[in-house]
C-alpha cells in the first residue's frame, strides 16, 4: 500500500517522525513518500482544501493533515470530516475527550473558553461519532530534527546547581488580547518574585543559542498558552532537564510522548495563573525530588524520540483504520 504526502514544503518537516521511522512502516507494508504515483490514498494538507480548492473537491480516498496549532478543530476545516472520501483526520495535537472537538469555543479554541467568561460560541458543524473516530493524533511534535538541535544533547548542569530558579521566554504580545492578558499575567506575578531567582525573556530579546543555554542552566520553565496549548518550548525544556509549569492542558493529548498527561512529565497550574506562585515554591522546595520528575520526564521523551518500532505500528495502525472506512 502506498501513501502519498502534499504537505506545502515550509510545512513537511511535520512528518520528520514518520520518514524517520519509514523502512519500519515499510516492514508493515506500506510506502510513504512525496510524489507517489499510484497511492492508494493521499494525506493532504488542510490548507490545501481550505485555502485553494473546496471540501466538495475531495473524491478520492484522503487523509486530512490539520496544520493548526491548537487541540481543536477550527470552523473552516469542520466541513472536511463530512465529506465521505475524507477516511481519516491527523493532528499534531488533539483533544483528550473527543466530545471537547463538539464543545462551545471562543475564537475558534477551546482553550480560549478556560482563560475568559465569555459566553462560549457553539460550533456550527457538529461532528457525529463516525467523524469523531476519524479524527487522530498521529504525528509526533518531538520529532522535528533541526527544531531540537540546540537543546538534544547539551551538556546542562545538574538541577540543582542551575543559576535560574525560573525561565520565562516568549512573546507576550499577540493578535489575539486573550492571550496577551493571560501571558501578561504570567510576566507580571513572575516579575514580582523576589525570593526566587527568576530569568524573564521577554519576545525576542535572546538568541536561539543565548536561549538553549539559558534553558539548560534553569530549574523551572513557565509556559503559558499561545494560539494553541502546546509550545516548542514545552518539549525542548523537558529536552533540557527542566520542570515545566504548564497551563493547565491536561485535556491535551500528543503522541509517541504524551506530554500533557496528568501527572506525568509536566507540572500544572492555573490558567489564570492564580497559583503559580504556590506551584513554584513547592517544586523548589525540594529540589532533589524536582531533579528526579525532571530527569524522568527526559529520559522518556529521549526513548520516544529514539524509538521507531512501536511509533511505525501506530502509523501503519492509523492508515489501516483509515482505509477500512473505503466504502
């Protein structure tokens, strides 16, 4: 069986984790590449449709790749799972609960109903059970090569002997006021600690190697929200042998290496920040127990990184369940 992939070019380093684990995937019995001529079903990406053709102009076997960056699905690809050659629907990241991708939204996101009390927005397309079963997380963030460079890899200080207690890096002011405000918040109370040593980075202030460096030779990282739930930053912290305290996104799932699972590689905290303070001071508290969180965290997405056997299984998995909705 072939797959072939149109993904625009700026976006095609998104299935680094497939073509990484490709002669495994070829092992189970199918092709993946560019260009394949006599695909038994193609993987196209949602812009594609959305931006150049129309959901109707599907009328073969196709797989929707979402390049979006937040858990659910916005409102100009919702269309798309309705059209019967539409077998499949991959994410980088995806809700937990795929009743979530029915939920009221604010500006298109979920997430954005957790951070405001607005009265949410509910979706106009509303997905049945058979859509829902198509949609996938299904490619693996941690796997983009150049994205990790400067983090996999570093030699870093032990946890306890890094100089910052804190990290924060990122821009703070976007398009969307929601999320200034939320990011704002985390600035503003991580500005007002004085008995931590707190490194703030504020938009684009460091470097990618004054960057990498200063996460390597950090305790803690803080990330908040941006369009969507997930950030870079997320997995390159963990890269780096740092706690993260997230914005609660437990709702958030990924795969290969589930970072948001609750309680598993990440700390959380209030979307609205409200206690961060509090969850601060109790992973400093004991910074040995904070070293072994970390230290796990790392050495797991290190194996999920490295790892191809069982990452080509749940892609071959994923494209079979896919062709089994051909009628």
């Amino acid at each position: 069986m072939k797959v072939n992939i149109d993904v625009d070019e700026k976006y095609i380093h998104r299935f680094d984790g497939w073509f990484e684990a490709e002669s495994q995937i070829a092992d189970l019995g199918w092709t993946i590449g560019r260009n394949l001529e006599g695909a038994d079903v193609q993987i196209v990406q949602s812009q594609v449709v959305t931006d150049r053709r129309s959901p109707q102009s599907i009328d073969s076997p196709t797989i929707i790749y979402e390049r979006n960056a937040s858990g659910s699905i916005p409102a100009k690809n919702r269309p798309l799972l309705k059209n019967p050659h539409v077998i499949g629907y991959a994410k980088e990241t995806g809700l937990r609960d795929k009743a979530l991708y029915n939920a009221p939204t604010l500006l298109d996101r979920y997430h954005h109903t957790l951070l405001s009390d607005e009265p949410a927005t509910p979706v106009r397309v509303v997905f049945s059970e058979e859509e829902l079963d198509k949609i996938e997380v299904i490619l693996q963030i941690f796997a983009h090569k150049d994205r990790y460079t400067r983090v996999r890899g570093r030699k870093t200080p032990k946890v306890r002997h890094r100089t910052a207690d804190v990290f924060f890096s990122g821009v703070v002011n976007y398009d969307v006021d929601l999320i200034t405000r939320h990011r704002e918040d985390a600035c503003r109370i991580l500005a007002g600690m004085t008995k931590h040593n707190v490194l703030l980075g504020i938009g684009r202030s460091l470097g990618p190697d004054t960057y990498a460096a200063a996460l390597g030779d950090s305790k803690i990282l803080v990330s908040p929200y941006g369009y969507g739930e997930y950030s870079w930053k997320d997995f390159e912290a963990v890269f780096a042998g740092c706690v993260v305290i997230k914005a609660e996104s437990g709702f958030v799932q990924t795969h290969g290496f589930d970072i948001f699972k609750p309680g598993a590689h990440v700390v959380a905290c209030a979307p609205d920040f409200s206690d961060l303070e509090q969850v601060i001071d109790k992973v400093l508290s004991d910074v040995n127990e904070a070293a072994v969180f970390a230290g796990a965290a790392r050495a797991g997405l290190e194996a999920a990184a490295n790892e191809r056997e069982q990452r080509a299984q749940d892609i071959v998995d994923f494209l079979n369940r896919s062709m089994a909705r051909i009628k």
